[in-house]
C-alpha cells in the first residue's frame, strides 16, 4: 500500500523506526546549524550518515562521513551519490538542507544574482540529488526524501514582506515534494517536506527563538518513518500544515 497524504489540521501518528542501524543517509549542508544537528541526530539513531559540505575542509558531526557537495554542480551531486553507493551499498534516506536566502529586498530591488543563487541551492539543488538518488532509494520499500522548506513558501499564506527568491524557492520545494509523493509513492517512496521554524543559524540570526536542534526534530522525525506510512505533506512540529 503506498504512503497515505497527510491532511492538514489531523493528528497523524505513524509508525516510525526507534533505530535506523544497517540504514544510510545523505544530509546536504550537514557542515553546520539545522544540517549538523539533524546528520548528528540520524548518526545517534545507527544510521551510517554521509554529511554533504561544499568545503572538503569543513567540519561535520563526529562519526558521519564527510562527502563534498556543492548542490548547485551537477557533477558533485552525482559523485556524492556514486560515492555512498560504492562505500556503503545502498540509500535510505536523503535529506535536502542545504539552503541560502536573503531577506530584505523586494523583488524590484533583488539583484539577479542573488535570484540565481538562491533558486540554484534551494530548487534546483535538490531537484538534482532527488534525481540521482531516486534508482538507491527506490530499490527497497521505504526510501525517505525530507526537504527541509519553509512556511514562506506556503501559497495560502500571506506573501508579503520581502524575501522574493527565497519564497519562491521554497514554494517550488513544496512542489518537488508533491511531486514526488505522486509520481513515485506507488513505488514505496514516502517524500515529505519539514518547516523547521525560525531558527537561530548563520542564515536565521541570532534573534531567532529556536535552537539548531529544535529544528532538527522534524526532519528527523519524518526520516524516521517506516514504509507505508505517510508521504507528500509539509510538517511542523510533527504535524502536517498547509501549504
């Protein structure tokens, strides 16, 4: 039976794994806040995590496997994914973190490259990783992708304030998210995407309210679920939203 689609405003409770030992993870961005914490988490729970980071210098959580991915080229992505298939024999989970955005402007005032940018990391990034990760994660029951999106992305929310690319990136994630519960969730794929809340990162500021690992916990909560559970929703704090 394929994952079911969540309906927002319900209290889902699905079956989730209380260990992942003997599975793997891919985690982009994993060299720092919201990535770090959840690679951390996902290694703590038996998973063998390869960290992604665009340096091959950068720091990742002990115990993870360092891999390096800059999501914007094609090339690094398809070698990341060549890489855990070579190492470690198969794919459970991918986690799309990895992201950028700039807050202020309007999009009359954006510069274009800022635009390019932020839908190459926050859109285009994981288009490419669900794309050539999709032959490991299809060949089980029960391959997870999470995309770590936003609220701001939400078309049934108000959508003012600035912040026109990372909007429109975000939205677009919501969709290869929808995208790929439908197409692929007959398969056994379950896809969801994770609101993680405003939180206290390089990219969200110091002011922000809630800490790396508190927006982890969602992210690793829908990495945990177990075949034929739930797919295609956007989640906050363990419960499907609208979008």
């Amino acid at each position: 039976m394929p994952p079911t689609r969540p309906t927002p405003g319900s209290d889902p409770d699905p079956a989730l794994y209380d260990s992942l030992d003997g599975q793997v993870a891919l985690v982009t961005g994993a060299n720092r806040g919201i990535g770090a914490e959840i690679a951390g988490q996902l290694r703590d729970l038996g998973a063998t995590v390869y960290a992604g980071a665009r340096s091959v210098t950068a720091d990742v959580p002990d115990g993870c496997e360092s891999v390096p991915l800059d999501v914007t080229q094609e090339g690094d992505v398809e070698a990341a994914i060549t890489t855990v298939g070579e190492e470690a024999g198969r794919l459970d989970v991918l986690v799309n973190n990895a992201g950028v955005g700039q807050f202020d402007d309007q999009l009359h005032e954006e510069p274009t490259p800022t635009i390019d940018r932020t839908l190459s990391v926050n859109l285009r990034g994981p288009t490419l990783l669900s794309k050539y990760a999709l032959p490991p994660l299809l060949e089980r029951d029960g391959g997870r992708i999470v995309n770590v999106s936003s609220g701001m992305g939400a078309i049934g929310e108000d959508q003012s304030g600035g912040s026109p690319s990372y909007r429109i990136s975000k939205t677009g994630l919501n969709g290869l998210t929808a995208y790929l519960h439908g197409e692929y969730a007959a398969d056994g794929l379950l896809a969801n995407a994770a609101c993680p809340g405003w939180v206290a990162t390089e990219m969200g500021g110091e002011d922000a309210p809630r800490s790396p690992a508190a927006g982890a916990e969602t992210p690793v909560w829908l990495a945990r679920l177990r075949p034929e559970t739930v797919g295609g929703g956007l989640w906050r704090d363990r419960q499907p939203v609208e979008w």
